[in-house]
C-alpha cells in the first residue's frame, strides 16, 4: 500500500474528498474537498499547499561534482551560479529523455536533484570514475510546494533569514522557520508564482502548521493533484509517462523522445562538452526531430458546433484528461494530444501535443478528436506555443 | 486388421491430456491410457490426508499456454487459475525481503538492503520482459534443425534467424548472455543485495541439476519469466483445487470432445509392425489398435520400454541413453492444524498467500548444491514453500492449512544408503530449515508428506524423479530435445510420436508440448 509522506497527519485530516492517488508509492490527494476548484483558484488567486514530498532527490558532493552533473544533465551546470536551480532533462547514450527536473547548486561541489523516477543507478553508474558521492536523499526530505499570488507575502511572515524579494525566479536560499532550518526555491509546477520548500521531515508538520496559521487570513488552502494537474497543462509543463515516456519505460524504440521531440531542445546544450546522449543529439539536431511538442487550442465554436449536434453544449469542464487524443490535419493522424484540460481560468479547452515535425508550425490549423456522445468527432484546432498562462508574476 | 481408434495417447499426464483433446478436436477418434488411478501425471491433487488436499508434485502454474485455455474451453471445464503474487525471504538474522504486486512496496524493500538494487529492479523486470517476448517464439515453433539443408527447415531457420536480428542491439547482446551465463553472473550484472541475488537465482535452478553459479542456468530464470507476457502480468498463479485442477478441466474438456479416458491401464509395449505403430499392449494382455500411438512419458519410456530399442537407429538409441535426468527436487507436503506463523512477520497476511522462499543467499543455494552434487543430502536446502490454502480455500478444512514445500537438492544418486532409508532424514531437515522461520511450524503439523526423487520416480514414472522429463540445460533444450533427429515430436517409428516435456519447448505446466505435437500429428495426417 502507498504510504503517507511527512505532511500526512494534516493532509490526511483536510482530505474530506477521501479520494488519494499513489504517487511514486506515497499516498497524494487527489483533491481535498468534493471539487477542486477551489484548490485551482488558490494556486491561481491566493496561495496553495501542495505536497511533493514523493520527488525522487539526490545529492551529488565531491571534487567531481559538477563534471558528474555535466556528464549527466544535458544543460550545462558550469554555468549555474551557487544557489542557482535548472530544470532539465537528461538522456541516455541514443540522446532519449530518461527523466526530467532540477537540478541546484548548494555549493561550489554539491547539487541537488529532482527526478520524478528512481534514478540512483543511472547517476551512480554515471559517476563512474568521479571522485563524487552520489546518494539518494529522498526520504531526508519531505517537500511542499507553495504556489499562488499571495505565497510570498504569506512566506515574508513566516521565513527569517531569507530576503524574498530579492530570490530570484529559480534561484534558492537557507532560511528559517521559526527554528527550524530549510530550503527555500522560487521554483514550482504551476507557472506562477510560487516556491517550494525544502525540510527535514521531523519538521514538516511544524512548517505546515506555520503556513497555515499566518496564510489564513490571505485564502491559503491545500491543494491536491487534479488542481496541480490543470495548472501545470496551462503552463505548459510536461509530465513523465504522459506527455513524453521515458527511455526506461519505453516498450518499443518508437516510443522513446529526444529532448528536442518534448519541447526541452532549449535545454540541450551542445557545445559545453560531452555529456551522455551529446552524440546522438548532435546528429539528430542536424538531421532534424521527427516530433515536436506544441500546445493545442481547440476552437470552441467548432467544439459547440460538435455538441450541437447532439443538441448539447460543450461537456469539458473537470478534470484534466491524460487519455491521449488523435490530432489530424485533414484525415491524416500527425500526433496527439496528451494531456487536456478546460482551463477554468482562459475558458478554452487546451492540450500538450505531440505532432510530426513537418505539421508542427505555430499557428498551423489542426483538429482533435472529441468524443460527443459515444460518437467520435472532430474539432478544430490550431497549435500555438506555451505555456498558455503565462502570468508576468511567476518571474517577478 | 481395422483400428478401433485413430489415436491412442499414453499417460494422462497434462501434455497427454493437451494432445488427446486437441486429437479430438480435429475429429479424430482418441482413447487416452493412464496407468494410475488419477489422471494428471505430475499435475494431480490428492487427499493423503482427510479432510486436506495436496497438490502432490507441481504446485504453480506460469507459463500455461492462455490459448489451450482458450481452445479447450477449460474455464468452462472448471480450470481457475488465482493469483500468487508475492514472494517472501525470511532470512537467518531475522529480517526479510518481500516483493509483492505493490510496485512500490517492493521497491522500498528492496532499497532496505539496497537502494541501488530498488532502483534497478524494474529496469531488469522490463529486461526479462523483452526477452521472454523474443524466446516466446520459439516456445510457439516446432524447432527447425540447423544442420538439414531441407528447405521447409532453412525456412524456420531463416524465419527465426529474422525474428532475433529485429531485436534491438541491446536486447540481442543480452540474450546471448542470458543463453550462455550462470544465473548467479547473469542477475550479478544488476544487482547487489544477497536476498535478492539468491531468491532471484533461485529460479534459474528449479528442476535442475545446477547450482546458481553453473552456466547456463540463466536460461532456466528466464523459462520460469515466460509468464509474464501475453498480457497477464502476475507471472506465478495458483490452480483452484491444486495442479490437479488443471489436469480434471483437461479432462473434463477432452472427454466432451469425445477422448476416451482409461485410468489404470498401464501399457507394456507400443505394437510395431513393419516399422510402423499400430496400437498398443497393455499389462493386462489386452491389445488396442490404432493408426497413430503419442507417448507422453519420458524418452527413457517412449524409447527403450515401449518399444524394443533395438529397432531405433544406432546414433539416436545412443542419444536418448545419454539423456540427462539427474531428479534433484524433493517435495514435502504438510497438513497444518493451524496458519504458520513466520518469525519475521508474525501474523496473518498477503506474504502467507504467497511463496515463501527459503533463498537467503546465492552461496546459500551453491552450498546446497555443494553438498547434492557428491550425493548427500543438503544441510540447508533451497525451499520453495506456498500454503495453497490460503489461497484457495477449498484445500483445507476451515482454520487449517496444507504446506507444499519443493525442496532442493534432493540428489535421485546417493552417496552413501538409499532414499527409502533418508526420506524420513530428509523430512527432517526440511521441516527443521523451515521451523527455523516459522517458530510454530513443528506444534501444528497434523501430517507430513516426503516425496524424495524415488518416491517421484515411482509414483509418476518420472526417470530419476526428474520434474522436467529430463534436464532443462541448454544441450538438452529446442532442436537437441530430447535429441537430434527426433525433436519434432516424432520418432524413427512410423506413427509413433512422442508428446510430453522432453520435447520442445519442455517441462513446466505450459501444454505447448502437447498443442505442438498434436499440430505435427494432423498436419502428417
């Protein structure tokens, strides 16, 4: 059975909806109450508590360290400051995305990793001759994501030692809680404004009751997956084993993506050295990706229309669906689209796409498929880039 | 002389339940012989004790064929497979390794002994899962000799040469080690923790001879993986009603298709005439006739007992006498007065419906092997222990439980007195292994079964108590099994075919023996 993570005794007690999901083999809310839509209007308008304490994390320390983390991650960490986090990809030697997340520098010979699958062996295995010590440092660590407009007022009352104004959009800092130390990032899954917080997990609670406590006043609420999951569409954030399936998990070749083919292409640096995939994704950059990830905009007269038919008016509103979806260009399938949603926010219904390169032009004219009563149709869409809600506060 | 049957298929064992009912399907009119009372062979369930079912050798199922299910109707026949899906170590200090359905579960136990091993264990599920589906074809095919230049056996060749050259470099490098390496350097590649490492080798010597660390017995760890595939992602499951559940469905669909079964009817010989089989005589004088006689016993009966040897052509005559069979698993079966109660998990639970492998350790499963292979009894044996009634709970009276225990090694050749005198030694030292980690095991046994190798032998006629019908090594395996020349179901005799685990693709309770010889005997029809 999935087990609770540090912040269980609250989340556990908010959790009327008692619906969970097992992430990574720790029990996630789903959602608190018996809708989420409160939960996505506080990641949007006020301040949300999300529980990301499953992570898979890692700390890599030694001499070699940052050769190990450039051997590894396709970005190039030489140039990532102390204190300084990236998010990136890293590949296997045929240049296919195995994982992806942050890395941080603690210190001139010591990062910290992110990773949403067990990647101990891979980095171990990597690090072969390094004089670096590679550890899997997960369940040190109890992690909660702080996200919405009012995180950092709420924060400003709450950490000492720390001065937020001056923390840098994926930048971190020490910083305290009363007594208790921690790790403050400007970083998070829901393209907005937001940190994540880093803690021993004997103090997890504590911090979480201190949140709680001084946020009240400003609409904090716990938020769970399905509000993370819609949040994260419109920032235009993949996900593993949805969006793109990692080398490990791939069944057959034709599965497997380059960091180009998931929209991470900005995120491959090849010109800082070797690194593990650097070959293959040279070769691939110029022989040119057979896919590429855009963001899908399905067009609502055309959905209406779909539904009028039935005599209905569009039924999309809910739950993000990670159920892929057909794209076409005339009768021909060029991609899917892998994660969708309504966004409550832009009231259009949206999605992650993956679609053959020569069909992927933004602006391009596209349909999806929608199924309107049992029957399948077809609804205009045009791709566009993401992220779809791009508030100037999630880097201020 | 006119046949009274089409076919005649010697011993009811599940192959020759398999063949009989696929014979039957195409319309062919087909008496089944069993020499013993209850049809099954080595897939049989029995009450020794009242009140208590035994399943009395085989006591898992992976790798059944889900198409015989299919073709045969067998759910329909009353054939339930139910999950088995965990595996518990116990091991000396106290602690344990259990890996279960729960991915993650098993994860976190893994990483207590390793967090390296966790991590990589789904990387080497998702291994064998690609290499079960690369051999999977050839489990499927009537093996093609590569040394004949007929052209119907240049094209298996090449179809099956086509089929390993699609892999992917990584899986086809891969395979060639899992064909050649010892399971113990095979599973070294990947992982650390000496719990896993033993349980984990264990299935590379079930039924073998072989010890962890002897080549070749990686093969053996992949045959036991097969099940994985076909879309059924619980490998290991367990019969409704015991192994003997399997052979009554088989049975129970065969005669509806129209097989006639004779129990207690042991054959004496295969009548030939002319070169040709034309029925059979059985011990009790009586002479049945037919156009085309299917042995599913072992070639040391289909060959050098039922027929006289002399008429088989030198070369192959040799080659069947040189067939291994070195029997090398025991098996005691318990009735328990109440559930066993593990030292490392006190308490009822999903590890009691699952196996419970005494495997601590690859040195510890070598060392067995050590003491096996000069012929003694082992001091600290590998055991493979499921409580059936746990997981159906048919096979015991309510709040009671039966115990099946494969043991090995159990060597069929001592060194020193005869297993007539050692079983009892031998019960022994398997219900003192076990109570090591179950504290009330020896308070709870109401009765106790011990089938040593000879015991196997004499009750299934199984050559040297060999689970198999003959070692599962690579030199015994596809177009060598059971040897050159007649590993296509055939025999130098004409109409005489053989059906049972000595031929391709071999032991374990899968069927395709049995379905592929039937293929052979209709398409020569």
């Amino acid at each position: 059975m999935p087990i609770p993570t540090p912040f269980y005794p609250r989340t556990s007690v908010l959790c009327e909806s008692h619906e969970w999901r097992d992430w990574s083999g720790y029990l996630a809310a789903s959602l608190y109450e018996h809708l989420h839509d409160r939960e996505y209007y506080a990641i949007r308008n006020a301040a949300a508590l999300i529980d990301v304490s499953p992570l898979f994390k890692y700390e890599a320390r030694g001499p070699d360290a940052l050769r190990f983390v450039n051997r590894v991650i396709t970005r190039d960490l030489s140039r990532c400051a102390m204190g300084q986090v990236m998010y990136s990809p890293w590949c296997d030697d045929a240049g296919k995305v195995i994982d992806d997340g942050t890395v941080a520098r603690l210190a001139e010979d010591h990062f910290r990793i992110t990773a949403a699958d067990p990647n101990l062996a891979w980095f171990q295995d990597c690090a072969f001759g390094l004089d670096v010590d590679v550890r899997d440092v997960s369940s040190h660590l109890a992690a909660l994501a702080f996200q919405g407009p009012s995180s950092r007022q709420i924060l400003q009352r709450v950490l000492s030692g720390v001065d937020l104004e001056k923390l840098k959009y994926y930048h971190l800092a020490a910083a305290q809680a009363g007594a208790i130390p921690l790790t403050v990032s400007r970083t998070g899954y829901t393209g907005d404004l937001g940190y994540e917080l880093w803690i021993a997990p004997e103090y997890a609670i504590s911090v979480w009751d201190m949140l709680i406590e001084h946020g009240t006043g400003y609409g904090i609420a716990p938020a769970g997956m399905l509000a993370l999951d819609i949040a994260r569409i419109e920032a235009g954030l993949i996900m593993i084993q949805i969006d793109y399936i990692s080398t490990r998990h791939a069944l057959i070749p034709d599965q497997k993506s380059s960091p180009f083919e998931v929209g991470l292409g900005w995120a491959v640096d090849l010109d800082k050295g070797n690194f593990v995939g650097r070959k293959a994704l040279l070769a691939e950059k110029s022989s040119g990706s057979k896919w590429m990830l855009v963001g899908v905009e399905v067009d609502w007269t055309s959905l209406e229309a779909q539904y009028a038919r039935y005599n209905l008016t569009p039924r999309v509103a809910g739950r993000a669906s990670r159920a892929a979806v057909p794209i076409y260009k005339g009768s021909r399938q060029v991609g899917q689209m892998t994660s969708h949603t309504f966004s409550p926010l832009l009231k259009k219904y949206i999605g992650l796409g993956t679609v053959e390169r020569q069909y992927a032009g933004i602006g391009d004219r596209a349909s999806v498929e929608v199924t309107v009563e049992y029957t399948r149709q077809k609804a205009d869409a045009r791709l566009v880039k993401t992220p779809f809600y791009n508030p100037p506060r999630k880097r201020a | 002389m006119p046949s009274e049957y089409d076919a005649i298929v010697i011993g009811g064992g599940h192959n020759g339940l398999v063949t009989a009912a696929y014979l039957a399907k195409a319309g062919k009119k087909t008496l089944l012989l069993e020499r013993r009372h209850i049809l099954g062979g080595a897939s049989v369930t029995e009450e020794i004790y009242p009140g208590f079912k035994f399943t009395i050798y085989s006591y898992v199922v992976s790798l059944f064929r889900p198409e015989i299910i299919r073709d045969l109707d067998l759910t329909r026949h009353g054939l339930m497979i139910l999950p088995l899906e965990s595996t518990l170590t116990p091991l000396p200090d106290g602690d344990y390794l259990y890996r279960g359905a729960d991915h993650y579960e098993t994860y976190r136990n893994i990483a207590r002994f390793s967090q390296r091993d966790a991590d990589i264990y789904e990387d080497y599920s998702r291994m064998m899962y690609f290499m079960a589906k690369a051999v999977k074809y050839v489990l499927g095919i009537v093996p093609p000799d590569p040394t004949s230049l007929n052209p119907a056996e240049l094209n298996g060749l090449l179809g099956m040469a086509r089929h390993f050259l699609g892999l992917e470099r990584d899986q086809f490098y891969t395979l060639v080690r899992l064909m050649t390496m010892s399971s113990a350097d095979f599973l070294s590649r990947w992982f650390e923790s000496e719990p896993l490492l033993g349980t984990l080798s264990a299935s590379g010597i079930i039924g073998t001879f072989m010890g962890p660390r002897s080549p070749g017995t990686a093969y053996v760890l992949l045959h036991h993986y097969m099940g994985e595939i076909d879309g059924v992602f619980r490998a290991w499951g367990f019969s409704k009603g015991g192994t003997g559940g399997i052979a009554e469905a088989l049975a129970s669909s065969a005669r509806a298709l129209g097989v006639e079964i004779r129990t207690q009817a042991p054959v004496a010989q295969v009548i030939v005439k002319d070169g040709r089989a034309v029925g059979v005589a059985l011990e009790s004088g009586e002479e049945l006739h037919a156009r085309v006689v299917v042995s599913s016993l072992d070639p040391n009966q289909t060959f050098l007992k039922l027929i006289d040897p002399g008429i088989l052509p030198d070369e192959i005559s040799a080659s069947i006498r040189k067939f291994v069979y070195r029997g090398s698993s025991g098996k005691v079966n318990l009735a328990l007065d109440a559930a066993p109660d593990l030292a490392c998990l006190p308490g009822a639970g999903a590890h009691l419906r699952g196996a419970i492998s005494i495997s601590p350790s690859i040195d510890y499963i070598e060392r067995a092997y050590d003491d096996a292979k000069y012929g003694n009894l082992p001091r600290h044996p590998y055991i493979d222990a499921i409580i059936p009634s746990m997981i159906d709970p048919g096979m015991a009276p309510p709040g009671k439980h039966v115990m099946s225990c494969f043991v090995q090694y159990a060597p069929y050749h001592l060194r020193e007195g005869n297993w007539d005198e050692k079983r009892e030694a031998f019960g022994d030292i398997v219900v003192n292994t076990l109570a090591e980690f179950i504290p009330n095991l020896k308070d709870i046994i109401l009765h106790r079964q011990v089938l040593t190798p000879l015991d196997i032998e004499r009750n299934t006629g199984l050559s040297e108590g060999n689970i198999f019908q003959g070692e599962l090594s690579l030199s015994q395996l596809f177009f060598l099994r059971p040897a050159p020349g007649v590993a296509k179901y055939k025999t130098p005799v004409g109409n005489y075919y053989q059906c049972g685990s000595a031929v391709h693709p071999g032991g374990g309770i899968t069927g395709a023996p049995g379905k592929l010889a039937a293929q052979v005997i209709l398409k020569d029809w």
